[in-house]
C-alpha cells in the first residue's frame, strides 16, 4: 500500500509519537518527489542554528525551568555524578546490558552470586525494576574484594537513578531513587525550504521527531506533500535538555512559524492548568481541525468535486458532488471528524456507504466501500481517526476509489477547500495565562522576522 504523506500528516496531530519513525520516510519521499524542483544549482542558505541560554524572563520557560544548579565538573576519569566523583576512592564496574542479559547475568558477569541478585530485587518494589533490563541499559557496581555488592546505581530514565545499598546492619539492602531536573535551554532553528521539509529540518539541526512534531503541528493548514513549495521557511524555537552542561536530547517545539506560499502560520505550545497541552494561534484557536481534509491513504485525486461534470458511466451531464480518491482495494477510510454513524449499509449506486452525522451542522459520506469496519453500527459514535471501512469498488464504481462528500448544513461543499472548523479553542478561563506564556515567544518571533526582513534588505 502506498502511504501517502497527505494521510500520515493527518495522523501526525494525533499520534505524533507511534508514527514519528515511519512518518519521517515518507515525508522525505513525499515532499521530496512532490516538489516541483526548478534549478537543482541553487543551493540553500546555511540553515542558522543557535543555542540560546534559558533566560528566566521567557516566562514560558521560567514555568518549567528549575534554576540550574552550579554544577561542579571534577575531571574525574569516569565522572558517574557530582556526589559520588566527589569521592574519587570508588571504583565503578560499568556493565552494559546484552541483548539475552538479565541482572543474574550481568552480575555473574561482574563476580556476584545467585544470592545477590535475589536480595537486591527483593530490596524494594523499585529494585523490581532491575528485573526488566533492556539492551544497552548500564549497570555501575562498586564491589570491594573483603565485603561484596557496595553499591548499585541504574539510571531508570534521563532523570531518576535507583541506588542500592546495603544496609548499615549488613545482611540486606536498601534503595532509593536519586532525581536530578534537568536543565532547560532554548534552541531556535531557522530554515528554507529547498527540496523537502525534512532536508531544510535537518540543515538546519533539527532531529526526525522535532521535524515530524513541526510537521504535525501545521499539517492541519499546510499539505506537506503538495503545498510546499521553494523559499518557503520556517521557524522553530524549542527546548534542549541539559544535564551537567551536556546535552542529553531535544525537548518539545515551544513555538513556531512557518510561511507557506507567503502565508504565515504561527503555532504556540499551551500547557493548562489541568495539564493539558496543545499548539494554538496566537489568537487562541487550536491549531487542529475538527476534520481530516482526506480521510483515506489515497493514490490519487480521481476525480474533483466539479457540479458540472459528465458522468463517467452515464455520460450525461451530472454534478459530482464530492472527491473521488483512488487508492488500491483494502486500504482504510477513517471517520474524518468524530460523529455519530447515521447510514451504515447499502445505498443505491453509491454501493456500501457510511454516513457520519458531527454536530448539528456538518455530515460525511464515504462511498463504495468494500467492507465495513468490523464492531460498529448504525448510532454508534466514532472518533476522528478511527477506521470506520475499506475502500471498494462497490455500487457504480468504474475501479477502486473513496467517493468522499462533505456536507453543511445539507449542502455539498468541496471536501479539497471547505474551510474547516477548528477544534475546540483555548478555554476563556486559560486565555490570560496563555496570554502571559506566549507573548514572549510572539515577540521572539517577531523580532527574528524583522532581523530576516533587514538582512534581505541589505
Ligand atoms: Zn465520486
């Protein structure tokens, strides 16, 4: 099945993380092949990529930003962390976790017993957790020749480390978990496309998952695979995550700009009070849709939304009144907002169908299924994303395609450029702490469009 860039997009917003990988190929390949590519001699600007130091008067940062802690930097050839290279006496045994291993083989491996590995895991319920070791996990162990096991340390995550001790009366062991925050910075990438998204994300130091994020936050606006174009940029201001001065990965997109064909778009990361966190326009609308633009993995627009067009069986003159979207028998077709199954079942030429009723206004028609999704009727409701059938050639159907149409308010539109609806806008409760976290990276933004606009100026 061919994926098509235009599909994953739509799935990017909701489940950026499980398609992160995947989603990186195909928008390669998509935006690459897509893109109409003028003279290949051109070559792109040096992508200008700086680190920027946590200033506390960003108050979006200031709200999860730990101050940092002076962190004291002995040249230890083996530093584990402050407080134990402060005792330069220790000698670590650094074992690594092969694939197969487990910890009565890691620490045969390092001279230990049967015996201490039964009490070690049994030490605590956070000891348990030595019990599901992964590969390339690291295990340090301080072991002394006249009284064995010292201490273990096992870092279970970038900022939790588990320590297990013996205990002072000897005999057992005791464990506790070392946290240490890890300090925030702020990363602002700039690019400009010239073959693909993914070529300028990755000139201008962005990693997959942060392209892929940049992706799903505008892809509900841009086509990624048909709307960009050359000299289309963009912005992105970002959290980098630091431990004792080093790097240990990239953190979340904060905010971002992207122009597109001359329009810019502007994107703001917005954490509530309940938790809750998603991207928003600096007005406060969400920046997700409450529908899909296409809500199958489609080969090829077949045929458009044309009132006019001569019917390809009857070769009369009958209005189309939605998209045909080709794509090889089998392949899903999701509900494009969430709604509420009103018609599953047979309906006249337009073979097996569903409609989906959202709201008071807006209904969906996916036709010539080959299939249902199985579990679902009539009156059920069904979320955007979910697979509610297969595409077919079922009813009058010249070969394989979704026959797509979108209703408001009982009138056709054209599914390709109805303005959709958002979702759900920022709470009137939230919008003066979104106010107060955002307008710093609004003015950032701003300030690095003029800086742009002065240089091209020059
Ligand atoms: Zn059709």
């Amino acid at each position: 099945m061919t994926a098509s860039p235009r599909h994953r997009r739509h799935f990017l917003g909701q489940r950026p993380v499980r398609n992160a990988l995947l989603g990186v190929g195909v928008l390669l390949v998509g935006a690459g092949l897509l893109l109409p590519l003028g003279d290949a001699t051109s070559t792109l600007p040096a992508a200008d990529t700086q680190q920027i130091t946590l200033r506390l008067s960003d108050p979006a940062a200031a709200a999860t930003a730990r101050p940092s802690q002076p962190a004291p930097a002995p040249a230890s050839a083996n530093p584990v962390n402050t407080a134990e290279s402060q005792a330069p006496t220790i000698d670590w045994q650094r074992l690594r976790v092969r694939s197969g291993d487990n910890l009565a083989a890691v620490f045969k491996r390092a001279g230990l017993t049967a015996r201490d590995v039964h009490e070690v895991v049994n030490a605590s319920d956070e000891a348990t957790r030595l019990t599901r070791l992964y590969p390339g996990d690291e295990i340090l162990l301080h072991i002394t020749a006249d009284s064995g096991l010292q201490r273990l340390r096992y870092e279970i995550d970038d900022t939790r480390t588990l320590v297990v001790e013996p205990t002072p009366a000897g005999g057992t062991y005791t464990t506790r978990i070392e946290t240490r925050e890890l300090e925030r910075r702020v990363a602002v990438a700039e690019g400009r496309i010239n073959t693909s998204l993914y070529h300028a994300g990755a000139e201008a130091g962005l990693d997959d998952r942060l392209i892929m994020e940049l992706a799903g936050i505008f892809g509900w606006d841009i086509d990624f695979a048909l709307d960009i174009r050359r000299n289309d940029r963009f912005t992105v201001i970002y959290e980098t995550l630091f431990r004792d001065g080093e790097k240990v990965r990239n953190g979340r997109i904060l905010a971002a700009e992207f122009v597109n064909r001359g329009d810019r778009f502007r994107a703001l990361r917005f954490e509530d009070a309940d938790g809750r966190s998603d991207y928003y326009t600096p007005e406060g609308r969400s920046m997700r849709k409450a529908f899909l633009r296409t809500p199958t993995d489609f080969t090829r627009v077949s045929s458009e939304f044309n009132p006019n067009r001569v019917h390809p069986i009857y070769g009369t003159e009958r209005p189309h009144v939605g998209t045909d979207y080709a794509a090889p028998p089998g392949t899903p077709i999701v509900a494009a907002g969430d709604g509420k199954i009103i018609h599953r079942g047979r309906k006249g030429g337009y073979g097996n169908t569903v409609i989906l009723q959202h709201g008071t206004r807006y209904t969906t028609l996916y036709a010539h299924m080959r299939r249902f999704a199985s579990g679902q009727s009539t009156g059920d409701r069904v979320q955007q994303g979910e697979v509610i059938g297969y595409v077919g050639s079922t009813g009058l159907s010249t070969g394989p395609h979704l026959h797509y149409e979108f209703r408001v308010d009982g009138v056709h539109r054209n599914p390709r450029t109805v303005e959709l609806p958002t979702a759900e806008p920022l709470d009137r409760r939230y919008q003066a702490d979104f106010r107060a976290s955002t307008d710093a990276w609004i003015a950032r933004l701003d300030r690095m469009s003029q800086t742009r606009i002065a240089q091209a100026s020059d």
